[in-house]
C-alpha cells in the first residue's frame, strides 16, 4: 500500500512536470506531502540578465541530479522566465566525483553558438552549476557531450572545473 | 505569553545540551579528543565570472568542534589557519606542491594540540580565507574545507594619451564556417561582426594606431570546420605574437526571447585594467549607439582569460531582436557602433 502511494506521487510528478508543481507548496509553509524533497532550478530571467531560483518538490527518488538537469532543459513553470537549453537538448547523465559533477548531453547543446550570444551561454553555465551545486558535496562542474568533455562552449572556457555564482542570481 | 516563551527557550536550550553532549561523545570515542586529518585533497576552481580561489579539504577521523583562527599577513601572500585539537595522520605529508594558479603550496606544522597550516604564493595575493566545518554525509566523511581567494595584483598599463602608435588587436567574432548567432530574418553574426570590425579598423588607423586584425575577411582563423577551441586558442596565438596594447573582441548578442535587447560588455580580471577598459567602451558604445544599457560584466571567456594583454568583449546588439537585427544591417549604425568603440579606446589610453 505505501509502495503504491509512493508510485502514485512518482507519476503525478512525472504527468504534471514543471506545470503544476507548485501545486504541493504554499509559500512559507511546511510542504503538504511530507514525503517530497526540494530540488532548486535556476532559470533565465525574460531579458537574460540573470538567472531566477525555481524551487520544486519532487518525489525522494526523483532528487537526482540528472532529473534536475532534464527540468532544467524542460523549463520553468514560470512564463516570465526561461530555459537556457536550445531544443533537443537531452541530459544524458551526471557522475559526480571529487565534488566535482560532470554532465553529459547530446549533441544539441552545441546549437547554443547559434542561437545564444556569449552572455546568455555564461548565463546557460550558471544556471547549470547553480542547480548541481544544491545537492550536498558538489562544489563545481564540468560539461560533456557524448562522453567528451568539453574545453570551451561557445565563448565560455571550461578548461577547469567552474564553481557556483551567486552574484548572477537576481535577488 | 511569557511563560511560553520560556518553555521555548528552555527546550532549545535543552536541545543544544542534547546535541552537545552527543558531539562531546563522538569526539571522546575517536580517541584522545584530537580530531586526525586522514586525508588531503586541494582544488582550484574558477567560478562563471572568472574569479579563481583554491580549495583545501581535509577529510577528518571525527567532528570538528574546536577553535580556529586564521591570519592573513600585510602583503596577501601568506595566509595561515591554526586549528585546535587537530593532528595530521602519520601518512599524511607535511608539504603539499601546488600548480601555482592561486597557491604555490601547502605546509602544515604540528605542535601540542595544534595544526597550523600556511598556503603561500611568490606572485599571487589573496584574500581572507573562508573554513567550513562540514557534517559527515553518506558518501563523505567529516571535513573542514578551506577556500583561499585569489586577488588581483594591480597592474600599471601602458596609457598614455592618444591612439598614436598603440597596438591593438581587433578580434571579429566567428567567420568561416561558424556563422554565430543567426538572426530572425537570417542575418549571421559573423557578417555584423567584421562589418564593424572593418570601420573601426579605419578610425583607428587614421588616428595613428596599429591594428591587427585576427581575420578580415569571412574565414575561419585555424580552419574550417575546425573544434571551438582550436578556433578560439588560433586568435589568442595570432594576437599575442604581436604584443598588443589591448584586445577588443567583438560580437552580437541572442536569446530565445526576441524581446531581449540593448548593449554589453564582458572582461576577466587580469589586472585592474580590464575593468577599465570595458567600462571605457561600455559608456562610449551607449552613448554612440542608444541602446539599453546591460553593463559591464565579468566572464570566463576563452579569449579574455587566455590573452596577456587588457581585453574586452562587446556584444554591440541583439541580433535575435527584429529590430536590433535591423539596425545592424545598417552602414550608419554600424559606423556609429565602431565610432563608440573608438572612443572607448580613446579615453582608456587616456587614463580616464
């Protein structure tokens, strides 16, 4: 009976998505599932000046750092705000090691020379190492594309780990 | 009310006695009240605006509950962290080498109850250190992270008034086979690009500069089809063989949303010239050009972080906006783009 409840909220997870998710929060109070985690997202703000914090509950087993990357590409709930992620774009894992996380796509991502600017692919960086930042031991990332780290993308340089923003974020 | 409120301060207070009676029972079974460093590891990371620091974790045998200090010296180049009740493992080394980047190298020095560990650089600065004492978690033991800051070393560049004689490396964004940014109607980033690249190569020239152009025609500067980095490392290479006074990349901006607009600047801190030079071209461009001002911004651009010299990168417009795509087809914003730019460099060499 509790297995299936739990599957219950996995798949009301999974038809909502992004949609309705702040469906199972009231601002300032406790969340009304207690068996929900919080994963927080940061998007682009509408001018790409910043990124913006989404915060979502998800089921226990949904707070993996890939899901979070994939509702990151899927994008927010919020139509004042956006995903930095050209169409396409598929998470296709994150291994973390050493605090360090390191996530994989397809080749998608690469379309962001053409349809991003060099701020807006900084701004893709910081939206990215922001979120995997929030889940506990990782400190920086690194970027994939089918298996092969990336030295540059687009403008930005990746040749070492990058760290969280926090002054990217709009308060 | 008040009796309430101390019914709440006695159960926190309870519950601080709780928890620190449970801490003081770890701490007692790991041994002789020291708490062990069983493991080093250092980190130097860079965050999404450039700014470096390095990492010292120390993998600790129990929780860490003692006192520390830590003490930078009067020229940034020493800090040391002390550290009650902590003691290296027999395994551990008393000397850590490090690539140079923030730190030359960690030392640690033993004494009764006491660590002491130094980080140290020959060139660098730093700033204040930051400890957190971490919790143990399922995948990590306790630990005490260190984050060392690293400063900037004010630089004096070569200013001096006027455009005469100064080198400067103009940098138009993609070219070849990448087209960049694509606009609404189909316009190519590349092609706006080394439009108001030529322009501004003509104003400078005429004011007495050198200027070297990292491409002027619509080529790739390694070769076509060539990886982003090999592209981005041929400019760097081009441009330092030639020493320049400065290095001006020039770009346009995009985003999904089409109402996105306006004109900003990107530099990394090398110096603390960077920021003046972007500042200079920022102001001027903005005048020039009208548009909405989106600042000055720091970034970890390959071509900004990898050249020597003072750099900038200028997203003049949006290329993804209608009407900014517009406009910088035009020859008479383009001149008024490069006009802006010119004055930038202008008043940079001044001084301003």
């Amino acid at each position: 009976m509790r297995k299936l409840a739990l599957l219950g909220i996995i798949a009301g997870t999974l038809l909502l998505g992004g949609c309705f998710s702040d469906a199972t929060t009231t601002n300032g109070t406790p969340a009304v599932k207690p068996a929900t985690e919080q994963v927080v997202l940061y998007y682009a703000n509408k001018d790409a000046t910043k990124v913006v914090v989404e915060k979502r509950d998800v089921a226990p087993d949904k707070k993996t750092m890939q899901n979070a990357v994939t509702q990151l590409i899927a994008g927010p709930s919020d139509n004042r705000t956006h995903s930095f992620f050209p169409k396409g774009t598929k998470c296709l894992g994150v291994v973390s090691k050493n605090g360090v996380a390191t996530v994989d796509f397809n080749d998608a991502l690469k379309s962001v020379k053409t349809e991003l600017g060099s701020g807006e692919q900084m701004l893709l960086i910081a939206s990215l190492v922001n979120t995997l930042t929030e889940f506990q031991g990782v400190t920086s990332i690194q970027i994939s594309v089918n298996g092969k780290l990336l030295k540059v993308l687009g403008d930005f340089d990746l040749s070492e780990p990058i760290g969280r923003s926090d002054e990217l974020i709009e308060k | 009310m008040l009796y309430k409120n101390i019914y709440i301060n006695l159960l926190i207070f309870l519950l601080i006695t709780i928890n620190c009676s449970f801490v003081a029972a770890a701490v007692h079974v790991s041994g002789a009240g020291q708490i062990l460093v069983n493991h080093v590891e250092t980190i130097s990371t860079v965050d999404v605006s450039g700014n470096a620091k390095l990492r010292v974790i120390l993998d600790l045998s129990g929780p860490y509950v003692s006192e520390y200090e830590s003490v930078t010296d009067q020229f940034g180049t020493d800090v040391s962290v002390k550290f009650d009740n902590l003691a290296l493992a027999s395994n551990i080394d008393h000397t850590v080498k490090l690539d140079g980047k923030v730190a030359d190298s960690v030392n640690f020095a033993e004494s009764i109850d006491l660590l002491k560990i130094d980080l140290k650089s020959e060139r660098n600065r730093f700033g204040d250190a930051v400890v957190t004492v971490v919790s143990k978690t399922k995948t990590a033991p306790y630990r005490i992270i260190i984050d060392l800051p690293l400063m900037v070393v004010s630089q004096s560049a070569n200013i001096s008034s006027g455009l005469r004689g100064k080198k400067i490396v103009l940098d138009p964004g993609h070219g070849g086979s990448d087209t960049g940014a694509v606009g609404p109607t189909g316009i190519t980033e590349k092609a706006v690009n080394i439009s108001i690249a030529l322009q501004l190569r003509t104003m400078l020239i005429n004011a007495g500069a050198q200027v070297i152009m990292t491409r002027d025609k619509d080529i790739d500067c390694s070769y076509p089809n060539s990886s982003d980095v090999e592209e981005l490392s041929a400019r760097v290479a081009y441009a330092t063989k030639y020493k320049p006074d400065i290095f001006i990349s020039l770009h346009n901006d995009a985003f999904y949303n089409r109402d996105s607009n306006g004109t900003g600047t990107y530099y990394f801190v090398k110096s603390n010239q960077d920021a003046r030079l972007a500042n200079n071209i920022q102001r001027d461009l903005i005048k020039c050009v009208g548009l909405k001002d989106r600042g000055i911004r720091k970034a970890n651009f390959y071509v900004l972080r990898n050249t020597k010299m003072p750099a900038a990168l200028v997203e003049v417009a949006f290329i993804s906006n209608v009407n900014e795509e517009k406009l910088l087809t035009e020859s008479a914003f383009q001149q008024k783009a490069a006009k802006g730019i010119f004055e930038g460099i202008n008043d940079y060499f001044s001084g301003r």
